[in-house]
C-alpha cells in the first residue's frame, strides 16, 4: 500500500510547540518533520541529517543536531 502524500498537521501546537525557537531552528524542525514522515524515521548519519536540512553553516548544524536531541527519538 502507498502511504499518503500528506500528514496532518495542527498549526497551533507547532506554533506552542516552537515558540522558542529561531526562524531556522523552525525551518530545520519542519524539514525533520517532514523527513521522518516520508522515510519512515530519520538516519542516524549527521551527514545526511544535514543534507536533508541543507544545513551547511556551524550554527546550521548545531540546530540540527540540537534539534535531532531535544524533539525526535530513537526507535
């Protein structure tokens, strides 16, 4: 079966949710959103985490890594 091409998304609990974070902190955050969705989990590779974020600064980075320690879990 072919998963959807959507997810729901409640723009009020990301807005709670984000509140603290910068404007890249929250563009990094959704594209790890939205990567976990489409590929079933997040790699474990930074390397790759950052692509996917097209993180290429330090302080790009950090946010991911950051982000991937404060929001996301290892299954």
């Amino acid at each position: 079966m072919e998963k959807s091409p959507a997810f729901q998304f409640y723009y009020k609990e990301w807005i709670t949710a984000t509140i603290t974070m910068s404007r890249m902190e929250r563009d990094i955050y959704l594209l790890l959103i939205i990567a976990s969705y489409d590929l079933d989990g997040l790699p474990d590779d930074m390397n790759e985490l950052c692509r996917i974020t097209f993180a290429k600064s330090k302080s790009e980075k950090d946010a991911v890594q950051y982000l991937i320690g404060k929001k996301f879990t290892k299954d």
